[in-house]
C-alpha cells in the first residue's frame, strides 16, 4: 500500500533513457539487464521528481506547479505501485535496516548492499541478504591456497563465523600462494596464520579451528551438522576422497557445499557448488569421470617425488576462489534463483583466459543422492 | 641435454606398442607419437631426471647409431615440452620459495636459456601500478607473490571503511591512512627485499611519462576520473616510450570488465580500441535523452573485482615474462555473474590510429 507521506527513490546503480518522447529504457548497471516499457509525459516528469526526498504529497505539489494542472494522487500512486513491481524505484525508508543488520555493517557494507538490491526486489531483503551472510557458519576443510582465499574474501564480505580444518604448517614457499602468507608466519601453523588475518579483517570474526588432516577415520558428523555451508578444497590426502567422505556426509544432512581447488587447480579449475537433490553430487561427478575417462590409463610417472613440481600462480587460485565464493554468496544471501541451477565444474585456461564448462547431469539413480528432494533454503 | 627427464605435469598414456601419448595437463597439449616398439615406451618412461645419455645408453644396450636415434627423440621430446633438463643450477638461489612459479613457467618453455631467461624477466622487472583501488590492491599482491620485487604505487586517495569490502589488505585499523603506506606495508610483510617507489597523487592530462619510462609494465587500475579517461592519459605515456600496459581497472562500476593487454606497435593501442569503440557503439543520440537521477550509490563487490584483478595479474606474468604470449592482446572481456561466463569482443589494429597507424604520432 503506498500512502502520501512515502519516500521513494530510483534503486541505485539504474539509468533511465528516454528514446523519443516515449520510450523508458532501463539499464541495471550491476547486472546489465534492460528493460523497455511506454511510458507517457506524466510517467516521465513523475519519474524526474523521484529523489529519495520527497513524499509523495512533495511530488504532487512539484508536478501540478510544472504541469499547472490539479493531479490526481492515485495516478501517481498507481504510476509508482508499477515501477516498484518493475524494480525500477524503492521505498525510501530511514533505519530500515536496523531490523536486520547493525549501523556499523550498514556503513561497511553499503557499497555491497546496494550491488545485492540490484538482484533483490524491495526495501528490506538486501538488508537481509547481507544479515544471512553474517550469521551463516561457514566451515572449510583445507586453508591452503584456494582455501585461504575463500576464508579471506568470505570474511571481506561480512561472514563472522568459521569452523576452519586444517593440519598443516606454513612454509616459506607458501609466498605463491597463500594470501594470509607473510614471512614472520613460516613455521606456524597455517589455522594460526589464516586466523591472524581474518581477525584484522573483522575483529569479531568467530573461528573454531580444527588443526587436523582430514582423514577416512576422520569423525565429521557433528561439525559438518554445526555449519550451515561447507567448502572442501582439502587435497590431502586426495581431494576425490576427501570430497567423497563430505560430500556424502552433507547430502545426507541435506547440507549445500561447493567443492573447490585440487584437481588441476593450478588450472584454475572453478571447482563445483552442490546442492542436495538439484545438482550433481561428488558421487554422480565420479561416475561421469570413471566413464568419460574410461579409455584414460596413465602410465606412472618416472619421477618419484613429483608433486613438489607441482607448478601455478596465486592468481590462479585466486580465480578459482573468487569464482565459488561469488556462487557461494549468491545461494546464501539468495541473490538468483537456484531452482533451475545447472552449472557444473568449468575448467579455466591459462593460456586463452577461457571457461569451459563440462556437462555433468544430475544421476537421478545416484546412491548417494538420487532419492534426495531440493529443499528450498 | 644432460639428464632428460619426464615433465611432472606430464601424463603419459600407452595406446599400443607403437604409440605413446603424451597430456601435458597444465596447457592442455597432447603430443602423441609413434615409436619403433617397446624398448623405446620403457625408456621414455624411465626418464626421471638422475640419469644422464651415457648412462641410458648403457642401461638399454644402445650402439653408436642408436644412441644418436635417442638423442633425436630428446631433441624432439624436449621441443614439444614433453621431457626437460634436470638440471636445476640455475634457480636454486629462488627455488625454494619460487618453485612454484617457476615449475609453472617451465611448462611454456622447452629450452635451457629460454628457462633462465623469463624468470630473470621476472624477477628484475618493475612494475608501475596506477590506482590501489578494488582491482589494483589485488593485483599488486598477485604480482609480489609471483616474484615481482619492484613496484612504483601511483595513487593519493586514503583508506576508508566502505572501501574494505572489495579492496584487498585495507584492514579497519588503516581507515584514515595512505592507501600507498598500507600496500607498501602489505608489500614488505610478504617479502621484505620488495621495493616500492610511492607516488602520492592522482593521475592527470599530464600522464606518467617518468615512471613509464622507467617500467617493465604499467597497469591501469585508476577509475577516476573515468577508465575511459585514466586508460588514455597512461596509454599515451606508455606508447611514447614503447612500454606494454594493461587495462586492468576497466570494469564497468567495479564489475566485471576485463581489460586489454597491450604490447605497443605489436597490438591495437588503446586509441585503436577507442576509435573502433566509439564506430561501434556510434547509435543516434539526438533521440535518447538520460534521465538525470539524485543521490545514487553504486553497488559494488569484491569477489568481481577479484576476477578482473586475478586475471590482469595472469596477464602481467605473461607479459613479463618475454616468453608466453599474453591472451588479451587485440580484445576485451566480460565476466558475467548469472551465467558464470567470460566472454570477449575482438578488437582489431587501426592502420589509421592516430597514435599507433601508418602516420601515427609514435611511429
């Protein structure tokens, strides 16, 4: 219901074209979507008075001294009840976000806000958007390279709280690869390190480490309940095992989680989010392998030691990283409609700067998650 | 060649007696090759790297005329980027901590000096990056943990608390300081022998031709007071002493633009792109008319701009070092958030470019 005394204003990050003397054109910058609509001489000054300060009443007063003619109030308001279903202008509304997420979040985080109420329709739901972020507990298996990333950029976006697993040690070598890396952290542990780093981030970051290898005895049951998303990017001891244990472990618990890094990450693989009873799990992902790799027979390899030759840029893994986490905030906060997700893992290449995208589908008969029902979050 | 060994990033597949296959995983090559039987299938896969020709030679019994054979196919595993020297002399100086980089290096070169050769290129260059912004504080930091030991920061703005979402290492402790003195900070907490030249100022009409100059590669990551604008200013610089650059701050509103690389006089410049932009995006604007709208903000978000900068940063290494060809000379790009694709628009050379054409003002 709108009411005389509303403020509205055009959503950020919107350019409004008028083509002849009728035709709205409207850009969404964030996401370049265009949309076209006719629109009368009314529409288009009624749209000009729109500034985020004046009431409704304001508006009128404004428009019947520039058209010198009495206007109807509920033309306006029937004007503004259809740009506000388009998307095209919101409620103005001071302290709306207090309901949802503390002044210190809405300074920081504005810019972020204001780039999520280009997906969300409405005053409040950017506000919420950003609140489940906050309050989400996010759990990573592995803080190496794409892992630490994924902890740093997460924590950048507002997420406070971290369940991080991890056994392993920074080394000086770590300088190519870990962002939390600086040389008076050689020979710490890297939960240590990593810690250090999102805690300047955000002081009230909350993190429960695990300093642990991931193991097939490894107990995850109860952590991977406590976590609302989990990451596996742990390659240790193999990351189609570790995926395996957890992918099979949040299925069951109906969970989301993305599988990042390993594989050929140095490739920038952009790793696989799965969401239970909608996208391929880590079982249906081996079953296309063990077929479309049928004919693949390695022979070994003559050099022993081989993965400390294991070659790649930060600037890879970075992409891998950015890639889940902005798939990760987007089926957090809710931004796009996950319903007909059908992404599966792309393979990013150095050389040409290209995805390629491969076409695994969902196994409907999959042991792991074939009887499992997407549940909406 | 010394002691041939196996690339590790090499997958090796044998199809019958006669035919082996090579993957090279990381680039994504195959070489497959025919060979005369068996012997030679086990000799290449015995090649780890601790044996040097006599020895193999020994090993499988081979005459004079085979042993020249042999040595054939090395020279011919070698060019193809299948087998490489093992002698590693020449960075262990930088091994341990680069090892990384550089085994991913290897990968584009097949000889000895061309090795030594990039990462040399690498290690002594300098890089000049305009703008610690959204793109360009990721990108620095991509650069140094890379090998880059030298950088000149051009930029005057300060840190602020909206900045911290999308601008990587800006902590809220820095609110209120340099954005130079905390990347220089940063800088020297990853490595401390990193040497950073601090220009405190924004860039204008007047360009950068004293650092450019001076510069291995200048990357643009300066949005103000437009990209369109802070691209020309440092594009000219660049161009009048030779120097490539990269575009790496082109989003469009701290999205996802990908920006060109541009090696002078080898490349379209950033006025062919500009004129070949301005011919295509040429529609009829005496019918449109932009509303003007109060009190905007623009949205923003970090984990885009990280795309843009992750991939800038790949570029840079390409560029840098002398040996593997940049990908984003002569095109564009766009990283699109609902379909997760990248894709690129081809811009040609302009033989009538004023700047680099036939009768350009720098040729």
């Amino acid at each position: 219901m709108i009411n005389q005394t509303d403020i509205y204003k055009i959503r950020d990050g919107i350019d409004v074209y008028l083509i002849g003397e009728e035709i709205l054109q409207i850009y969404f910058m964030n996401t370049r979507k265009q949309i076209q609509f006719k629109a009368n001489k009314f529409t288009v000054l009624l749209i000009e008075c729109i500034d985020g300060k004046k009431s409704i009443l304001d508006i009128k007063k404004k428009l019947e001294e520039r058209i010198e003619k009495i206007i109807d109030i509920d033309a306006i308001k029937q004007v503004l009840l259809l740009l506000v279903q388009k998307g095209i202008i919101v409620e103005n509304k001071q302290n709306v976000h207090s309901s949802y997420i503390s002044d210190e979040s809405k300074e920081r985080y504005d810019r972020q806000i204001n780039f999520f109420g280009d997906f969300l329709p409405g005053v409040v739901r950017k506000y919420e958007a950003q609140r489940e972020i906050e309050n989400s507990c996010i759990l990573i298996f592995g803080c190496g390279a794409v892992g630490g990333w994924i902890a740093t950029e997460l924590a950048m976006c507002g997420v406070r709280n971290f369940i991080l697993f991890d056994g392993d040690v920074v080394e000086k070598s770590d300088i190519t690869r870990h962002i939390y890396y600086k040389e008076e952290f050689a020979g710490i542990p890297k939960l240590d390190a990593l810690e250090a780093s999102l805690a300047k981030i955000n002081p009230k970051i909350n993190i429960t480490k695990y300093y642990q290898y991931l193991t097939p005895e490894t107990l995850i049951t109860n952590v991977i309940d406590k976590a609302d998303f989990i990451i596996n990017t742990a390659d240790e001891p193999y990351i189609g095992h570790t995926s395996l244990k957890i992918s099979r472990e949040c299925i069951s618990q109906k969970k989301a989680h993305y599988i990042a890094g390993g594989f050929d990450a140095h490739l920038a693989s952009t790793g696989e989010l799965i969401i239970p009873g909608l996208t391929p799990c880590v079982d249906c992902y081996a079953d296309y392998f063990k077929e479309a790799l049928k004919d693949w027979k390695p022979s070994p390899h003559p050099v022993k030691e081989r993965h400390l030759e294991i070659g790649g840029l930060s600037s890879m893994s970075l992409l891998s990283a950015s890639y889940a986490v902005i798939e990760i905030i987007k089926y957090i906060a809710g931004l796009t409609d996950f319903t007909n997700y059908s992404k599966s893992r792309g393979e990013f290449l150095f050389d040409t700067l290209d995805i390629n995208y491969l076409d695994v589908k969902r196994d409907e008969n999959c042991k792991t998650c074939g009887e499992i029902v997407y549940e909406k979050a | 060649m010394k002691k041939p060994k196996v690339r590790s990033s090499v997958s090796s597949v044998v199809h019958d007696i006669n035919t082996i296959e090579f993957f090279l995983t990381n680039t994504r090559r195959q070489v497959i090759m025919k060979v005369p039987n068996q012997n030679v299938i086990n000799l290449i896969l015995s090649l780890d790297g601790t044996r040097g020709i006599d020895e193999i030679c020994q090993e499988y019994e081979l005459d004079i005329l085979a042993k020249k054979n042999m040595i054939n196919m090395l020279k011919f595993l070698e060019r193809k980027n299948v087998i490489i020297d093992a002698d590693k002399e020449w960075y262990k100086e930088d091994y341990q901590r680069f090892r990384r980089v550089l085994n991913f290096i290897e990968d584009y070169v097949s000889v000895y000096d061309e090795k030594i050769h990039a990462w040399n290129n690498i290690r002594s260059s300098h890089v000049v990056i305009v703008g610690l912004g959204a793109v360009g504080t990721w990108v620095t930091y991509q650069l140094a943990q890379s090998g880059v030991k030298k950088f000149t920061l051009i930029d005057a703005d300060i840190v602020e608390i909206t900045n911290l979402h999308r601008q990587i290492g800006f902590t809220l402790d820095d609110v209120g300081e340099n954005k130079i003195d905390i990347v220089q900070r940063n800088l020297h907490e990853i490595d401390s022998e990193i040497s950073v030249e601090k220009v405190y100022k924004y860039i204008n009409e007047s360009g950068i031709e004293e650092f450019a100059k001076e510069a291995s590669l200048v990357i643009n990551c300066a949005d103000k007071p437009t990209v369109d604008q802070t691209t020309l200013w440092i594009g000219e610089s660049c161009m009048k002493y030779g120097v490539p650059h990269i575009i790496a701050g082109g989003y469009n509103l701290h999205l996802s633009l990908i920006g060109q690389t541009i090696l002078p006089f080898q490349s379209a410049c950033v006025k062919c792109f500009e004129t070949k932009l301005n011919e295509i995006n040429k529609i009829d604007i005496s019918n449109i008319r932009k509303l003007h709208i109060e009190n905007r903000k623009i949205g923003s978000f970090g984990p885009l701009c990280a795309i843009s900068a992750s991939i800038a940063a790949m570029e840079a290494i390409k560029v840098l070092s002398k040996v593997i060809l940049p990908a984003n000379i002569n095109r564009r790009g766009e990283f699109d958030i609902y379909s997760m694709n990248i894709s690129y628009m081809d811009i040609s050379h302009d033989d009538n470019c004023e700047w680099c054409g036939v009768n350009g003002k720098f040729c």
